[in-house]
C-alpha cells in the first residue's frame, strides 16, 4: 500500500510542478479628469509563475478553455483573407503590424511579468477587468505551440511583444 501513495504522491508533485500559473492581479492605479472626463487607468500584471515560458494573446472573441481550440482559433482561423499561421508560414512577410486579437502574442518567461494598463472613461468596476481576463487573455505553454514548429520561423521573433507594458483605451 505505501508504494502505491508514495507513486500517487510523486505524480500529483509531478502535475504540479509542470502546470500552467499565472497570477493576475488588478488594481486601480489612478484617475484623473481631462476635459471634464474623468479616467481611470486600471493595471493588470500577469506573473508567470510556472517553470515553463508562457505565451499569452488578447483574443477577438470568447476564450475557449481548451487549448488545443485556443491555438486553432487564434493561430489558424481566417481573419479578414489570411490567418496568423499563414503569415507565419509564408516566409515572404516581411515586417507584421501588432493587432490585438489578431497578431499580439507575447512571452513571459518564469519568474517574468507583464503589465497591461487599461485606460478608460467609463466607468467601470473591476468585475468588467476580472471578465475581461476570463474571457479574452489566453495563456498557454509554449512548448503546447512545438508540433506547429512556429517559434522555428523568423517572423515569430518579429510577431512578439518586446515591451513588459502595454496600454489599452476605451473610450
């Protein structure tokens, strides 16, 4: 009886240990008025807190929780005449506009995180932010993007977001 804890132990650990984690947290971080309008600027940081490099994107519409249909919705549907897999595939793209929900992916390595601040001027409470999450910021492993081989293409150097901020509006 006691191997079979110990086994059952050492694979919980295991699964454990190789999990997807990201802490988010969101606070308001200021307001203030400009042309008689009131904004609020809101933070969320995304800490990768896993042992794996995590790739994570905005989509356009409702996150799929499955990752496997996360990536084919993001990285294979058509948007507009041509997907984000065709662009990186191509080989003839030479320079990608970042679009969020179309072609902003960006990597947070262990121990790394990533801030995006919204600034708006409605007002919205943080149970919209906290929807927002839910819904449109996928976060995936970027070893679950390997059998794609799309991080073997020179565009996929381009197609990442360099900066560890970002700033969102809505007006």
């Amino acid at each position: 009886m006691r191997p079979l804890i110990f086994l059952f132990l050492m694979i919980v650990s295991v699964s454990k240990l190789n999990a997807q984690s990201v802490d988010m947290n969101i606070k308001l971080y200021t307001s203030y008025y400009y042309n008689n309008d009131r904004y609020n600027i809101r933070e969320l940081t995304l800490t990768n807190l896993s042992i794996d490099t995590l790739i994570v994107w905005i989509t356009d519409s409702i996150k799929n929780h499955n990752e496997t249909q996360s990536i084919y919705d993001y990285f294979f549907k058509q948007k507009g005449d041509i997907s984000l897999s065709n662009i990186i595939y191509d080989g003839n793209v030479s320079e990608v506009l970042t679009v969020i929900g179309a072609t902003f992916i960006k990597e947070i390595p262990p121990d790394n995180a990533f801030t995006i601040f919204f600034i708006d001027s409605c007002n919205k409470n943080d149970d919209y932010y906290l929807e927002f999450v839910k819904n449109k910021i996928v976060s995936i492993k970027k070893s679950s993007l390997r059998p794609f081989n799309f991080t073997n293409f020179p565009i996929w150097h381009q197609l990442l977001f360099s900066n560890d901020t970002i700033i969102l509006s809505n007006k």
